[in-house]
C-alpha cells in the first residue's frame, strides 16, 4: 500500500487520509466533487487537477473496494443507465415528484445512492443538454410532457425570491443552493405526506367514534329489552308461587303439577337473587 502511494507522485499518507476525509464530508453534504478536488488542493498546494487524478487512481484500487469510502458511490455511469436515469427523473417530474423524493426512492432511501443519481442528473441537465431533450422528446411521444429547461409560471415576487436566496446560498463556501432548495422541496413533501396520513387517521378515528356509539345505542337497547323480560319473568314467578300455595292443599294430578312447579320456581328465584348480586 505503502509503495502504490509513493508511486502516487509522492503522496504521503496524511494527505491520502485528508482527501478521503473531505469526500466522505462532501458526501453527506452533496458538495460536488470539483469543490473537493479544489478544497484538498489548497490545503496540500497540489493543482486541483492532480488531486483529480490522484482520487480516480485511488478509487480503481482493489484496496478501497470494500472500505468505508464508498467508492462505488462515484462509479461511472454507462449510456444505458443515463438513459434509464433520465426516463425515471423526468418522468417522475411531470407527476409532480422533485427531483430529490424521484433520486432518494431510485436509492433505495440510501442517502449516498440518491446523491450519487442526484448530482448525475444534474451533470447531464448542465453538460448534455441535447441527451436530455431526445429522451424529453421520447416521453413526450409517450404521453409524458415534460421540459426540465422550462421554468415554472409562478409570481414575479415569489420567483426573485426564490433566486435570491439560492444565490445566496451558493456564495456560501461549500454549499450548494440548488441542492439546499432540493432540501426544502423534500423536507416540504414529507410535511405533506405526513398531513395527507393525519388527515387519514383523523376520518379512521372518527368512523370508530361512530361505530362505537351505534354498538352503545344497540347494547341500551337490548339492556331495555331485557329488563323488560326480567319484569314479566318476576311477574310469572309470583303467580305460579300464588297457584303452588293453593295447590298445596290438593292431590293427584295437580298436586304433583304443583311439587314440579315449586322446585322450577325455586330455582328461578335462586337465578334472580344471583343476578341482583
């Protein structure tokens, strides 16, 4: 390792580990390469390009393959994969979906992979602006309208505004305006979708409430059913415990008809007093 490094136009370790410090940084930023490259640079007062040249050499090493760098995070695209890059970020656009929500679902939620196809989608707007318009022109074909060079309508106050704070942000050394209104665009559609999820829970919560009500008005009403019953069965037991006493003085048939109905009666007052209880 030691020798590969040397044979690096004498980079010595600490600055090997400080370049890789910085993109790592960069990486949870979305700082752009370039910026890194010039940031090392300065610090090393090696040119820029060299530092350039420097990373891509590093990256191809098979020793940084499965270290915490992340390499494959910078893996260069093939045509087939812009392709499909294009067709997914523009498609998602003229449905309304940023950018960043489109990048960060085509990463799987990983932060690394949604800057990776992020900042390449970029690239292609800025550098390749004829790729970008044939494959519009595809999805255009297909019933997808979408332009990424037409700037939205909105209010002349609003759209200054707008620009002025990411010019702002982009004299900030380090940041990226673009990306940070990317921030805002997604941290803004999460609040959405939360309130979209709210609002569903409140309507669940509501129909509950409802349900319960109706399944309270039911069970008083059968509690009134059978406190009816409960009276007629206590009025039943009554009369029958009138009839067992004068029966009692009679024989045959309604005599014995009169033990049967003194041990029914018996055992209804023995359910009624363990209901009362």
């Amino acid at each position: 390792m030691a020798d590969i490094q040397r044979g690096r136009t004498g980079w010595k370790k600490e600055e090997d580990t400080l370049l890789f410090a910085e993109i790592e940084k960069s990486v949870g930023r979305g700082t752009p390469l370039k910026s890194v490259f010039e940031a090392v640079a300065e610090q090393t007062g090696r040119k820029p390009n060299s530092v350039r040249n420097y990373y891509y050499a590093r990256i191809k090493e098979k020793d940084l393959s499965t270290t915490a760098l992340h390499a494959g995070a910078f893996v260069p695209f093939t045509e087939e994969e812009i392709h499909s890059l294009l067709r997914t970020v523009l498609s998602a656009q003229a449905n309304g979906i940023s950018v960043r929500c489109c990048t960060m679902s085509m990463g799987g939620g990983d932060n690394r992979a949604m800057l990776r196809y992020q900042n390449k989608y970029r690239a292609l707007l800025k550098n390749r602006p004829a790729l970008v318009r044939q494959v519009a022109e595809e999805l255009k074909a297909e019933g997808v309208d979408f332009d990424p060079y037409c700037t939205p309508k909105q209010s002349e106050g609003r759209g200054k505004a707008a620009g002025s704070v990411t010019a702002r942000i982009n004299r900030l050394k380090g940041m990226d305006g673009a990306a940070f209104m990317e921030g805002l665009d997604y941290i803004t559609s999460i609040a959405e979708e939360a309130e979209k999820k709210e609002e569903t829970y409140r309507r669940t919560e509501s129909e509950l409430r409802e349900r319960i009500r109706r399944q309270e008005e039911e069970i008083n009403a059968q509690q009134g059913r059978f406190h009816a019953l409960l009276l007629m069965y206590r009025r039943l037991v009554s009369a029958n415990r009138d009839f067992i006493g004068m029966a009692g003085r009679e024989t045959g048939p309604v005599s014995e008809y009169a033990r049967q109905l003194a041990r029914s009666v018996a055992d209804c007052e023995k359910a009624l007093t363990e209901y009362q209880a």
